[in-house]
C-alpha cells in the first residue's frame, strides 16, 4: 500500500475531526493514517483537544514515539 504524503495525512486529519466520512470510511483513513506515520497513538494524537490546530495534530502524528530500554 502506498503511504499517505503530508498533505494527504493532513486532508484525512480535517477530514476525521470534522466528524465527515462513514464508519467505514473513517477506519481506512486511520489505517492509511497508522501506515504513513511513525506515531502510533493516532487516535490519541488526533483527539488531542480542540484548542490544537490540524497543523499541530499532524506535526504530533510525525513525531516518533521512542521507547528506551
């Protein structure tokens, strides 16, 4: 499967917390979303809060979550 490029990310993004889309359609894009980003709490990232911008949500979707042992 081809990743998703920043723009698309940030399309599926809006798209998501503007509650558009079907059931079905939502879990794609969180999966295409979960493919293309190094964060894996994407749901987390994406409900992060009203006061956060799409821009913001994306950066954080971008940022990769290091474990350290």
């Amino acid at each position: 499967m081809k990743k998703l490029n920043r723009e698309e990310v940030f399309m599926y993004v809006e798209k998501i917390r503007k509650g558009l889309g079907s059931d079905e359609e939502v879990t794609r894009w969180l999966q295409e979303i979960s493919d293309s980003v190094p964060n894996r709490n994407i749901l987390g990232a994406i409900m992060s809060g009203n006061n956060a911008t799409t821009e913001e949500v994306v950066n954080k979707l971008y940022e990769a979550s290091v474990i350290y042992l």
